[in-house]
C-alpha cells in the first residue's frame, strides 16, 4: 500500500492533497438531501453537484480562520477545558454587519492543544454552545504551517522581506510548503463537515488559508465563497521572488471575491495576475473584475474597521477612568505621544524612538515634557531577526532615558507586557499623540481607536476635561493600510528619521483648532466605517458577485493547484459530432466558414503551412457541390493563397475579408470601401514611435492595415503603451475611413467596414441571391474577431438571408465566454470534426473522356 506520509510529492502532483497525522472521526454533515453519510472521500477531486432541493432555507455564513474566536483554558480541577468568547477578535464581530436571522459558523484552530483523547468531546461542546468547529491539526504540521511557512515565508514576504541570506529570513523549505496545504486541507475537511453547499456562503481569512478555495471548490462547483487577506499584497517584483506563486494565485481566483484593505493591494495583486497567469481586470460601475475561465472573480477594496460598540463599553468601565487618573497624576504637566505596537520586525519601533531622540536634540523645549510611551505587545513568531530588533529597542531607550534624563522625568517610557483593552483606552485617553511608524502593515487600527478613545461616550462626560478629549493628533507611516483613510494625519516616511522627527514636533505644537477640525473628521470616518459595515459592504458583494452561479453550467477541469471551475452559458455546449453529421447528410446547400490560425493550426506551431491531412480534407469538401466552404482569417492573401493552391474550389477572405477570392480561378477582389492607404504613412510613424520605447514590440505591416504587437514586451508596460497609442491614432486619423482597435496584445489600424462578419453576411447573401440559401451553416474560430462571425449568423437569420429552420454550428475552440453556441476542446478536434463531415460528403461528379462531367 502507498504511503500516506506528506513527503510523498506524488499525492501533491496528482491533485490528492495528503493530510499529515492520523485520521479522526468527523462530526455529523449538515445534509443536502435525505440519507446518511458516515464517511466523506477526501481525496475524491469530483465535484458535489448541487442540483438537489436544499433542507435549509435560511442563509448561512461559514467563517474559515487560523484560530477561533473563543478563549479556551484548562479547568482547575485539570478535568477538561472551559471556553469563552474573545471579544478583541475581529471574527466574532463579524456578525454584526450580517442579517439579524443569519446563522454564523466559525472553523478554526484553537490557541492551545488538546490531547487527542479530549478532541472529540471540546469539538461538541464549542458546536453545540458557540457554533465552533474546531480543526486540530497535529503537532508536526501546526509547527511548519504556522512558524515555518506562515510566519517564516508568507509573512515576511508580505511585508517585503526577502531571505537574502542564511542569516536574514529562512530559505524556502518544501516540507513546509506540503506541511501548509495539509492543514489547509484539515482546515476543507472541518468545512465539508457542517456546510449545506445551496444555502451557505464562506468567507475565509488571512494569509494562512490561501490555498483553502481550491479544496472546497473542488467539492462545490458552485459553492458561494470570498476571501479576505488582511496583510499587505507585496508588489510583483516581490511576490514573484516565491517558488509556489503560480499555485497560491490559481487557489485564490478559485474564491468568488477577493478582498483587500486598499487599492495598493489589490492593484498589486492585478498586477501579479497579469504577469504571472496573463489575466487582465476590467472596472465596471464601480466595480473591479478578473475573467477566469468564464467566471468573473470580484476585487473588494474597503478598510476594515473597530467595533464601536466594545470601545464605548470600555469607556464607560469605572477601571479605566480610576486609570486615567492615575496615568494623569503620573505624567501631570507633560506631553504624552503614544505608541501601540505589537513587537515584530515591521513595526518600526527602534525608529520611532530614534525620530524621538532627534526631536528632543532639534527642539530642546520638549526635553523635560514630552513623553513617549511605548506599548509592545507580546510577539507572535520568533526567531533571530525578532530578537536582534528586541535588544536594538531595548538598547535605544536605555540610551535615549540616559541622554535626557531628569529628576522625576524619562523621556521614554517602556511597556513591555500584555495590555488590557480598558488599560489600553486609558493611555490613549491622556495621549495628545498616537504615532505608527510601521515599514510595512496590513491595517493597524490603533489609529481608530485612540480616535474613538479621545472623542470619548457622547453624552457621558467622565472626570477628564471634556474639551480636552475632543481634539487628537496622528503620526502615521504612510506604508499602513489605515493611512489613506486618515487624511488629517501626518502622514511620514519612518525610515526618513529627521521628517519623522519634525513631524512629532508639529503635531504636539499645533493649535488646538486646528486638531479639534481634524480630530471631528477622523471621527466621522471611524465611526461611520466600523466593523459592520465592512463586513455588511463586503457580503452584499459576494451576494452580488454569486448571484448567478445556479444559472450557469460549471464544471471542474485540471489536477492540484492548477484546478480551477469553468463556467459557461447553459445553452453553450460541445459539439456533437454525431448531431452535426446528421444535418450535414440531410442538408442541401451548405456554408462551410473556418478560421486558420487557432483553429485549422494550432497556435503554437512554428511552422504554419497546412498540413497534407488538412489539405485533403478540405478538397473533398469543396469537391461535394452543396458545399460553399471559405477559410476567413486575418492573414495575408499572399501567404493564404500559396498555402491553399492545392484546394482549386476554396475561397478565402484575407485580412479580415478585406481581400475575396472564391477560387483560385477568380482573381482577388477588395472588399474595402476606400482603397487609398495614405493614413498608412500618418499612422506608421505613430506605431513606430511606441516601438522604439516598447521593448518586445514590433510592427506587422499588411496590405490593407497595420499592427503593433506587444505580446512579448511587460505585460504592465506594454498595455498601458498599447492605450496610450490607441488615444494617440484616433486622435490623428480622426478623418480618415479606419479604425483603431485594441485586441490581444495588438493595436490594429485597418480600413472601415472590414471584418469577418461582413465576409459571413457576403456569403449568405451571395447564396441566397444564386437561389442557394443555405440550410447548414458551420461556422468554428478561436479569437475575438471570429464573435463577429458569430453575432452575424443571428442577425442573418433574423434578416432572412437565413431561414429559421438552417441548421446552425456556430462554434469556438475552447472552453471559453463566446458568441458561439458550440465549443470544441483544440484543433484536433476540429480536424476530426472536418473528416468525418468529409466522410460524409458527396463524391465528386464523374468525368467522361473529353473531361465533362455528366
């Protein structure tokens, strides 16, 4: 038997996701339709079709997490656990942007471990008391998922770190990747437990469960699913750098909204989408989209934001005003700045205390009054990075209180233990100052809260000066993602220690004015902006991106992270070669229109002369007499009519069908209403222009147009070259017959009123008119030129050039959004399509002696 151990890479390969540790018996399945499944098939990759009627009526949300919202402690007596809610956990407020009759689940990982033999009792208490289901993942695991691949690959690399040495972050190590899609796998398992595929949504968190959609969208096609990432999105050039970026990308699109603090994440995430998996976004009232396999994957930007309600609670609590009079008593006649900071590398607390240091020496008048306190919360990783920045911080404020001491005055006061939520609002209530000097954050809403603290319960004035809490000031590194929201702050560059500096001394000296004005429009945002309303904007999102997803027909194609759910118009379907040669039997006079590049060829061949198969079966379509058969493609006439000089009864239409040829006996005719090229020399040196400025680009000069192609310069650059251009050629050809279009990586400048649906429209007509209307039409293309052809086998059938009852094969190469009616996998198909319909085609009429056929 194969082993089932996680360094197996062949289960990785295979898309059969191994779970490391032992098996365990799972919790009941909320059930879709009657019966009873005691057992679920894990590595089964086939998709649960959700056709059934759900039990369940009302919605549900399923909210995925590295850890629970609840706290959990041993009992005194050591006999089993006691569990409780954590109330500074954002999940657990979640809810309160939710419908009041919409049931909430959360899955996660518990802060403590329990024994193997406990787990299934502590599972059934925290589902039956908080509607918890809790995922163990064993120890070997939890160690490489969260301190190796969380916390020593995905973190710093979110904040632009990069493991330049041995010595400064760890090397990407394999084991700990396998060690993250297993618990991200255990994590898919906890979900298909309890989830109700119809009816419920899940909203999974955070860098630690990226790969997660691609488990559950291998289960449910159409399950309805958003993500949220609540650290940074680093820029292309860094994310890049991370050996499993293509598979970490392709599990993300696998949700149905990706969520991002601000436009900078997203906007870096689009762009690594683009270089990395060639996808583009479009905006669209308002909203932004990425086209994957025929479904659109929504970009949410929005901040998240503070419950108010728990910050208005604390403030009432008789502790902290008791607090807040002892921190005044204690720092009486002083400028207190403030600094709340978990302890990690990125948190830029050696340089706000360098920028302080600066301060005192530039502005002597604060020495003896200004005051920084400093709250490091407890760190959440380890390793040597963490530990040379504790000792660089401690060394700077033993340096700095040395420096400037007074009698009864340090300049930095140093609090290095956990801080209660009500301890924590006394601070920033005597604070005229909260600064965040972060290199890099995700969100940080401690600026929120001291905004919220200083504004105080209206209503409810407390011992302090109530005037006096109305008014606050902000420091902010402008590298959060809370700062674009705070347009009142001063907003700094941390590494920049003089700016930084300056920028303390200006905010404690500012006329009281004018930071009531900014204290009153930071309010307003905050309080306006809490977190209901980010999670109430974020789900009515997700409702409006999923809305579709029972009307459309999906299904699930590729192995490992390379699987993603294809979704298609229900009336799109394949092409059945036994339908399609049973009309061609019947059918009397038939028009044959085939695309070359992509379709006849395949689009990667070097080599693009058609084949001798290819030729022949193309001869004996044209050789039946109910056969009108055209290759339409935008290549040259040149190139087309040497290739097919063998196929005596084929017509072409070139370039388009700007150039007509119906056999090789006619001559070419130009189907162009203008036949004077002179914009050619205006519009060249346009082209030739970006050329020489867009590296990988290049010009294809034809008869009848111009094209600029940009396919191998940067992706970024070149599309946005590629715009630039199209605004400049309009511009310039303004009064000449053509038109500039932008395509795939092209920029094309051809005549007016050519394209292949007018060459399609042209042969109907012609047919009809020679009283051959055609009864079969088969129409196959792979680009966006052949929709053209497409749209017009409508509009010919509504127009009468076509009857109603014309048996119509519009069809595209490729499981893709089309115009077209009918698909096929690639150009072997296609070919063998075209063979059997030459199989069943007439023969040729029989020739006598003098050559005459009878």
């Amino acid at each position: 038997m194969m082993s089932r151990s996680y360094t197996n890479l062949l289960d990785l390969a295979s898309g059969n996701f191994p779970v490391m540790g032992r098996e365990r018996r799972r919790l009941p399945r909320v059930m879709t339709v009657p019966g009873v499944i005691s057992e679920l098939d894990d590595d089964q990759a086939n998709s649960v079709s959700s056709e059934a009627p759900s039990s369940v009526v009302a919605d549900r949300v399923i909210i995925v997490a590295n850890q629970l919202p609840v706290k959990a402690k041993r009992r005194p007596d050591n006999k089993g656990w006691s569990f409780s809610w954590d109330e500074d956990s954002l999940l657990l407020h979640i809810k309160d942007g939710f419908p009041d009759d919409m049931e909430v689940i959360y899955v996660g990982s518990l802060r403590v471990e329990v024994d193997s033999s406990e787990q299934d009792d502590v599972a059934q208490l925290l589902l039956d008391r908080f509607k918890c289901v809790p995922a163990f993942l064993p120890p070997d695991i939890l160690s490489k998922y969260y301190h190796g691949f969380c916390k020593q690959h995905l973190w710093p690399l979110f904040h632009y770190m990069l493991p330049f040495s041995a010595s400064h972050g760890n090397r990407y190590d394999r084991s700990s990747w396998e060690a993250y899609v297993a618990a991200n796998k255990i994590f898919s398992q906890k979900v298909i437990e309890v989830i109700n595929p119809d009816d419920d949504y899940v909203w999974i968190h955070d860098y630690h469960l990226m790969v997660l959609p691609t488990f559950l969208r291998r289960r449910f096609n159409r399950l309805r699913m958003g993500f949220f990432l609540h650290s940074p999105f680093p820029s292309s050039e860094i994310y890049r750098t991370l050996p499993v970026r293509e598979e970490i990308l392709k599990a993300l699109l696998n949700s149905d909204l990706i969520g991002f603090h601000t436009f900078d994440y997203a906007r870096h995430f689009l762009s690594c989408c683009s270089r990395i998996l060639g996808l583009e976004y479009q905006s669209k009232r308002g909203y932004i989209g990425v086209e994957y396999y025929g479904r659109t994957v929504g970009i949410k930007i929005m901040p998240v934001g503070i419950h108010m309600g728990q910050i208005e609670s604390v403030l009432k609590h008789a502790d902290k005003d008791w607090i807040v009079g002892e921190l005044q008593q204690q720092f009486e006649g002083k400028t207190v700045l403030l600094g709340v900071d978990d302890t990690d590398v990125f948190k830029g607390v050696d340089l706000k205390l360098l920028a302080m240091e600066q301060m005192l020496k530039q502005h002597p008048k604060w020495q003896g009054r200004a005051v920084l306190i400093q709250i490091a919360n407890p760190a959440r990783g380890k390793g040597k990075d963490l530990e040379e920045i504790q000792a660089e911080i401690e060394a700077s404020c033993n340096r700095i209180n040395e420096t400037f001491r007074q009698p009864g005055y340090e300049p930095i006061v140093f609090i290095n233990r956990p801080v209660s939520l009500s301890e924590r609002a006394a601070y920033y209530t005597i604070a005229e100052c909260v600064v965040v000097t972060a290199v890099r954050d995700g969100m940080n809403l401690t600026p929120y809260e001291y905004i919220v603290c200083r504004q105080g319960i209206p209503g409810n004035e407390s011992t302090t000066d109530s005037n006096s809490s109305k008014k606050s000031m902000l420091v902010v590194s402008e590298f959060i993602g809370c700062s674009p929201s705070l347009s009142g702050a001063i907003r700094v560059n941390p590494w920049n220690i003089e700016t930084t500096a300056e920028a303390l001394n200006e905010a404690i000296s500012m006329a009281d004015a004018e930071k009531q004005l900014r204290h009153e429009k930071h309010y307003k945002y905050v309080s306006t902006h809490d977190v209901a309303y980010w999670s109430r904007s974020f789900f009515q999102d997700l409702e409006r991106t999923c809305k579709d997803h029972f009307k459309r027909r999906c299904w699930g194609i590729g192995l490992s992270f390379g699987f993603r759910v294809v979704a298609l118009d229900p009336n799109f379907r394949k092409l059945s070669i036994d339908a399609i040669v049973s009309a061609y039997s019947k059918a009397k006079n038939r028009a044959i229109l085939l695309d070359y590049d992509g379709t006849v060829m395949p689009q990667a061949s070097i080599n693009k002369h058609p084949s001798q198969e290819v030729i022949s079966i193309i001869n004996r379509l044209c050789d039946d007499v109910k056969n009108t058969v055209f290759v339409v493609s935008g290549r040259g006439k040149d190139s087309l009519g040497k290739w097919f000089s063998p196929c005596k009864k084929l017509g072409i239409a070139a370039e388009h069908g700007y150039f007509i040829r119906r056999s090789t006996d006619e001559e070419w005719e130009t189907c162009g209403q203008n036949t004077d090229f002179g914009w050619m020399h205006m519009a060249e040196p346009v082209m030739k222009l970006y050329t020489e400025s867009t590296d990988g680009s290049y010009i294809e000069v034809k008869e009848s147009a111009l094209v600029w192609h940009h396919q191998d310069a940067d992706p970024g650059f070149g599309s946005s070259q590629a715009k630039e251009m199209l605004d400049h050629l309009e511009s310039v050809l303004a009064n000449e017959p053509v038109t500039a279009k932008s395509g795939q990586f092209i920029v094309e400048v051809k005549p007016q009123g050519v394209n292949k649906g007018l060459v399609a429209e042209k042969i109907f007509t012609s047919m009809a008119e020679n009283g051959r209307q055609a009864d079969f039409v088969l129409c196959i293309g792979d680009d966006r030129s052949d929709e053209d052809m497409f749209e017009k086998i409508g509009n010919a059938i509504n127009g009468g050039v076509l009857s109603f009852n014309t048996s119509v094969f519009a069809c595209t190469v490729g499981q893709k959004p089309s115009k077209a009616k009918y698909y096929v996998d690639d150009t072997t198909e296609v070919i063998n399509m075209l063979q059997f319909l030459a199989d069943a085609s007439d023969p040729p009429p029989a020739e006598d002696a003098s050559g005459i056929p009878h």
